[in-house]
C-alpha cells in the first residue's frame, strides 16, 4: 500500500514538473501566448450557456493583434462589451437594443472605432445597449431579444444580421459551444433543439479546466495554436466564432427562409412591446425578403464590400474606416427613415 501511494506520489510530482517546464518553456518562447492575442477575438471571452449555447464572460479581459494593431475586449459585469446600461432608460434619452455577431460586436476594432459608439456621437440623446456576442445567429438575437433585450424598454431595436451562420458547435471538446436550432412552422419559428453546453459533472469539469487553461496558460495556447497550424504571423488559418470565420457561401433557400422567419419574429415581438425595429444586413437575398414583408431593412452589402474597409485575412469582417462609413449611413438612414425624431438629431 506504502509503495503504491509512493509510485501515484512521484507520478504526481513528475506530471507537476513536466507541466511547469513546459509552461515555462512556452512562456519563454511566446510570454504572450495566453492572452491569445493572435484570435481576431480571445477565445476565452465566451464561455458555454444553457439559454444561447455560447455568450460573453463577465468580467473577461482579452487582447489581440490579429489584425497588426492591438484591440483590447472587456467585458463588463452584465457581459457587454460596453458601458454598464441601467435597466430603466433615463427620461428624454431615446434607447437601442443592438443585437448582432461579430461586426455588431466590433471584432477586430477598438470599442471607440465601433459603428454604435460613432452612431450615438453622431445622435443627440441617444444610447445604444449593445447585446452583440461573437458568432451570434438570428436565433439566438432572438432569444436575447426575448430574454433580456425587451426587459430594457428599448425605443429601437436593431438587429445586425452580418452573415448566416452555421448550427455547429465551437470551442473545445470539454466547453462545447452550441448554437440553438429554430425550425420554421406555420406559426412563425418553433425552438427545435436547445443547447447542451456539456451534461455531466466530467463535462463542466473540463469547461472549467479549459476556459482556466485559455485565461491563464502559455502552453495551452502555444500548443494548441501549433495543432491547428497557426503560420508565423500569428492568425490562424482556422475560423470559429471567437477567431473570425471564413467567408460564408450562399445561404441555401431553407436557411433562408428560416433567417427570415427569425426576423419576422423579432420584428413582431418588438412591435408586441411598442418598440420599433430595424434590420441592418450584408445579405442582400435577405434584405428583399424582409423588406417584401414589410421589414424596415437597411442593405450595407454594396457598403460594406468595399476592400478598402475590411479586415484584412478575417473573412470581411469591416475596419475601423468601415465601422465609421457604417455609423454614416445608419445614422443618415435613421433620421430618413424616422426613426429617430428630429429632437434626437445633431446640427451638420
């Protein structure tokens, strides 16, 4: 019995030693490596949800130069990347709820480069609650929608449709990320598959271990990035939510068709609670749908794929310049479009 808890004793030992020289090795190597500043947007910003699949980890704190510049991310305690907005709206001040992915959530620029915070300089008493996370999908801007965008009495919600995603299922083995499925129905759109971040105490175990190891290791990174063939310039040739993804191809006819439904129900449950609602989208197949059913629809596909406002090796995601030609047209369209009374609107 002595000897047997003596083997595990120095077996633990040994695994500690060989753990601290490989992180320190790493740590020599790339001192950087655990803020995974070569991800369009730290992995370790989100972490698993049971309502969404995937959100933004309070309190998170990530740095990139993917891109050649540094961004830094931080979240705050109600898991925005913004100023903390109060759940009543303050009198006089006209309220947005921005709902959205990566462009909506500003992957790749600075907080002060983003299209929302140019839009409320340009405005008048105006504040945009941006609800955006990474790698969102219609469907889960609609449950955010429902489960907290609503709750804040927005005067305005705008929903930023930047691509048609995928329902696959990112980040690790341990903290799976899954997107919820929506199924189109007679009665609009019907949850037909909710997420499972991971069942088991094994499973949350190993979300927790992986979402430290993210935070906090050198070599996690280091390694990982070699796995996945990262090239010397630090970008990875992978895409997921976190990291940019690759360009999406035509969205087939049922997803949509499913898209739209999604709009339809945001643009209906919106108009439920007296709140106005504008979609803003780089699909222009989706824009004449929404805009056929009586959407109020904004197409920044022509604008936005000017090269000249990209992100170069992100799959398009837009710059600081295209976030600012973005915040131009948006703030142009809504005072065009009323939606924005002309109290709110700032002397040229």
């Amino acid at each position: 019995m002595e000897v047997a808890f003596g083997r595990t004793a120095l077996c633990l030992i040994g695994l500690g030693v060989l753990c601290g020289a490989t992180e320190f090795t790493a740590r020599t190597v790339d001192p950087q490596a655990r803020h995974a500043r070569g991800s369009l947007v730290p992995h370790h910003l989100l972490r698993p949800d049971e309502r969404y699949g995937f959100t933004t980890e309070p309190g998170a704190v990530g740095v990139s130069v993917a891109t050649g510049r540094e961004v830094t991310y931080r979240i705050n305690g109600a898991g925005l990347r913004d100023e903390p907005v109060p759940l009543a709206p303050t009198p006089g001040i006209h309220r947005i709820v921005l709902l959205g992915g990566d462009a909506a959530f500003g992957a790749g620029v600075a907080l002060d480069d983003h299209f929302s915070v140019a839009v409320e300089r340009d405005l008048e008493q105006v504040e945009i609650a941006n609800l955006a996370v990474p790698g969102f999908s219609p469907g889960q801007m609609l449950l955010r929608l429902r489960a907290e965008g609503l709750a804040l009495a927005p005067d305005l919600v705008l929903a930023f449709v930047d691509e048609l995603p995928g329902e696959g299922t990112t980040g690790g083995p341990l903290a799976r990320r899954e997107r919820p499925r929506f199924e189109a129905a007679p009665e609009g759109v019907v949850l037909a598959h909710a997420p499972q971040p991971g069942s088991g105490a094994f499973a949350r175990l190993g979300g927790r271990i992986e979402r430290w190891l993210e935070r906090h290791s050198s070599a996690y990174h280091v390694i990982g990035d070699a796995l996945r063939g990262v090239h010397a310039g630090g970008h990875s040739r992978s895409f997921s939510p976190a990291a940019g993804r690759a360009p999406s191809p035509t969205p087939s006819p049922r997803a949509l068709a499913l898209a739209e439904a999604l709009v339809l129900a945001m643009r209906d449950e919106a108009a439920a609670a007296g709140t106005s609602f504008l979609l803003v989208t780089r699909d222009d197949a989706l824009h004449a749908a929404a805009h056929a059913r009586g959407v109020t629809s904004l197409d920044v596909t022509e604008l936005l794929a000017n090269p000249m406002f990209q992100l170069p090796g992100t799959g398009g995601r837009i710059d600081a310049r295209g976030n600012r030609a973005l915040a131009c047209t948006l703030t142009a369209f809504l005072r065009e479009s009323g939606l924005i009374a002309p109290q709110h609107w700032r002397a040229l």
